[in-house]
C-alpha cells in the first residue's frame, strides 16, 4: 500500500539538507496507538535474528534550493512525499493520522501543512518490470572488523543480498517462504552514488533505473517495503517505468 503527500506550497519549507532521520521520525509521530507503535519501533517483523519495519519513503520532492552555509534545502512548489508499506495496519494508521488530526506537522524545526494525499493502487508485475529509485538503495555486509562493506549494484553480492533480504522480508510478513524465489536486477542507463549522512552514519546508496526479472511476490515485497536494506530510513523506495523509462 502506497500514498503520496503533498505539501502547502504558500511558503518555503527549509530543512536539514540530511533530513532523513527528521522524515522518519515524523511518520512515527504519525502512529498513534502505542503498544502498535511500540512493535513497529521496536520489535518489527522477525525471522530469526532479522527485524524488519517494512516501510520505506521515497526523498523530499520538488523545486528546491540548497543553502549549504546553514545546512538547509529549502523546498519551493510541488512538495510532495511518497509512503509505502507492506502492512495495511500501518498505512492505516497513518492515514488516519494525517488524514483526521495533523494536517499541520513538523519536519525538524520547520512546520509544514499538508495539502492533500493520494492513495496508490499497487500495480501489477509483469514478468519483466522496470522501476527506479525514489530514494537511494543501499545493500552492504557487516565484516569481521565490524567495519561496512557497501556493494554496487554492477557487484554479484548485491544481487543476491537484495534477494535474500525479500525473501526474508516476504518470510517475515507471512510465516511462509514465496513459492518462487527467483529474483534479479538488471542496472539500466546511469548509475549515481549517493552519500546519506544518518545520524551521523554515513551511509553509501545508489540511485538508478533497473530491469526486474523473476518472482511476482518478491517485486510486491520490493514496491511497498523497499529494495535492499535500511528502508525505514528512507532507502530503496522505487517506482514503476513503462518500458520507455516513464512513471507509469
């Protein structure tokens, strides 16, 4: 399940240019009930020693400029924050959160007045899918140093990550493995890295277009939880192409 915030545009709305952490933790505020809040904060979803939140966001949009001096991106018109999730639960807390007692909000210091919402209708998979990113995938392992290894998606690790994590993802949601478990990623066109700055961890994603291939159920996992990991924290939102490399 999947919407689309749009934000008053009748002034500017300046935050952190590292705003990640400051959306995340709005779309908490937005989860009223407290033993639901308490699970999804704390405990999530779980298979084995894996916790999964399975929700993602896509970043900020619109027209913006960046004040570096202050550290602030100040966004000007078309402001607007896509919100996915596996779980209807969760996406109906939130709708009725923001739908019937905070149409006012805050992202850091700054306030911001939501416009309007639009619910998304989750597509439907072909057995070749074309999607891109909203917000930067990020896939990597935690070595014996503890130090972290970030793959590329050109690496064969970062396939086979991406799919052990929805499978995981998939597993975790439904207490059942998928039938089909098949699952690449075909990188397409441009491939740009992007260095995110979360709570004073440096993140290493990539944005990008890809081909899809394999599993429905797994694609569904990848739409509405996010591709890869750290979704939650604003990575691996991704959004349906038709086959010109449009949003459908």
């Amino acid at each position: 399940m999947r919407v689309e915030i749009f934000f008053d545009e009748s002034h500017p709305l300046a935050i952190p240019i590292q705003y990640n952490h400051y959306v995340q933790a709005m779309i908490f505020s937005w989860i009223k009930d407290k033993e639901y809040s308490t699970f999804i904060h704390d405990k999530g979803y779980q298979i084995a020693d894996k916790k999964y939140k399975l929700f993602t966001f896509s970043r900020m949009n619109g027209l913006y400029q960046l004040d570096k001096e202050n550290g602030k991106i100040i966004f000007l018109k078309d402001i607007s924050l896509t919100v996915s999730s596996m779980s209807d639960e969760f996406m109906g807390y939130l709708l009725n959160s923001v739908l019937l007692q905070h149409r006012e909000l805050h992202i850091g210091d700054s306030k911001a007045i939501i416009n309007r919402i639009e619910l998304k209708e989750t597509p439907i998979f072909s057995d070749t899918t074309f999607v891109h990113t909203l917000s930067p995938c990020t896939v990597y392992t935690t070595l014996e140093n503890k130090k972290t290894r970030y793959y590329s998606p050109f690496e064969e690790e970062y396939n086979e990550s991406v799919r052990q994590n929805l499978i995981h993802k998939y597993t975790a949601y439904y207490g059942k493995v998928p039938k089909d478990s098949e699952f690449k990623i075909v990188p397409m066109g441009r491939v740009k890295q992007a260095k995110v700055n979360y709570k004073n961890f440096h993140i290493i994603a990539y944005d990008y277009s890809m081909k899809l291939e394999g599993s429905e159920e797994l694609k569904r996992v990848a739409y509405n939880a996010g591709l890869g990991a750290k979704n939650s924290q604003g990575f691996g939102c991704i959004e349906i192409l038709n086959e010109q490399g449009v949003n459908r």
